[in-house]
C-alpha cells in the first residue's frame, strides 16, 4: 500500500541536461524515452546512458539521480576535426574518425581535408578505415598547426599516407607521425628547396633522412 506514496515522493519532475553546444536539448530528452510513471526509483542509468550515447555528436554521457525530483544528463559533446571527401558525398568526422553527419550541405573550409578510405565501410564503423582516417587527420593537424592553409591527406595506404598543401607533397611512413613531423621542422629552417613554381615535394619515409626536391 505505501508503493505508489513512495513512489510519488521520487517521480521525475524534472531533467537536467548539461555540456550541450550542438544537440538540442529537445534530442537528448527524446532518447531517454522516459514514460510518465517514471521515478528516480525505476529508471536504470546504464540503460539510460546506453540511449543518448547512440547519437552520432556525442562522445560520452553520465546520468545520475538528483534526489528528490531530478534526473541530471551530463553530455561530453563531439569535435567536428575533418571534411571526409568521397566521390558520391562529404562527411563530418571528429578526431577519432567517427562520423558526424554523412551529409554536409556545403565545404568546411575552416576544416582540412582527408580521401582515400572507404566511404560505406566508414559510415557502418569498421575499425580498419576509421583507424585510417584517424591517421589522416592527425597528420592534417600536425600540419594546421605549423604551415598555414587546408591539408588535404589522401589515407588510400594509411602506412604511406601522402598529404597535400599549397604546392607541396608531403609523403610519411609507417612510422609514428609526431617523429617524422619533428624530423621536417629540424630541418626547415635550412632547407634549400625552391617553391618559385609552388611545388615541392617532402619525403619523410625514411627514418635516418629528409628527401625534398622541387617538383617541376
């Protein structure tokens, strides 16, 4: 007999969702497919958790119980990272390759670029064209980071990835791309290539050397 008296003293009144920049709060409080015989009581914050984390932007999420009335949401949102370029579409990914949104309505030019992975396998998950393309955008931000203008990086061998920006061609190795990034800047200030014609091209496949040469 106390049930429903009991009950009543922790129904959810009210659902408090922080950590949103993107998402609507409207999305979040969609996917929890909360009833209206809810209670702090009833509901499981795994399952609950479970819900909101299959929405493409968001990264992780925490529900806990705020006693007596609030079900609190907390939400670590998604990074758009890169522009993945395919012949039938343009992606959105963030930095570990995950997509975001499958249909970009028009170019990001304030993102870099990545090619070269498998569009369909990408967009179901899979670990081996995601791990590429998470390659790729490392080396476009290492790139960002120190020249300026858009890399583009084609990621068809992720081993040999070959990135692009104005006028040069960077080609990498198997090897971590922090070292053979490193290996480059050791070397710029006293490299001797000429870039009159806007075309270089930078060889860092080799752990022991730097190969630059013009490119016509």
């Amino acid at each position: 007999m106390a049930g429903p008296v009991v009950a009543k003293w922790f129904d959810i009144r009210e659902v408090h969702v922080t950590g949103l920049q993107t998402i609507e709060r409207e999305e979040v409080v969609e996917r929890l497919e909360l009833t209206s015989k809810e209670t702090l009581l009833s509901v499981n914050p795994v399952e609950l958790e479970a819900r909101v984390a299959a929405h493409p932007w968001v990264k992780a999420v925490t529900v806990t119980r705020s006693p007596l009335h609030t079900l609190s949401v907390q939400v670590t949102e998604r990074k758009p990272a890169a522009l993945f370029k395919a012949p039938s579409m343009i992606m959105l990914l963030d930095e570990e390759g995950a997509v975001l949104s499958s249909s970009v309505p028009e170019d990001r030019d304030d993102l870099p670029v990545v090619v070269g992975a498998d569009p369909k396998k990408l967009l179901l998950g899979e670990a081996q064209p995601r791990e590429a393309v998470q390659r790729g955008i490392k080396l476009a931000g290492l790139l960002a980071h120190s020249l300026e203008g858009r890399p583009e990086v084609d990621v068809t061998d992720p081993a040999h990835a070959v990135a692009y920006l104005k006028g040069m061609r960077f080609q990498f190795g198997a090897q971590p791309v922090e070292e053979q990034w490193e290996r480059y800047r050791a070397v710029k200030p006293v490299r001797r290539v000429s870039t009159a014609h806007g075309s270089s091209e930078i060889d860092l496949r080799f752990s022991d050397k730097v190969i630059m040469r013009d490119r016509g």
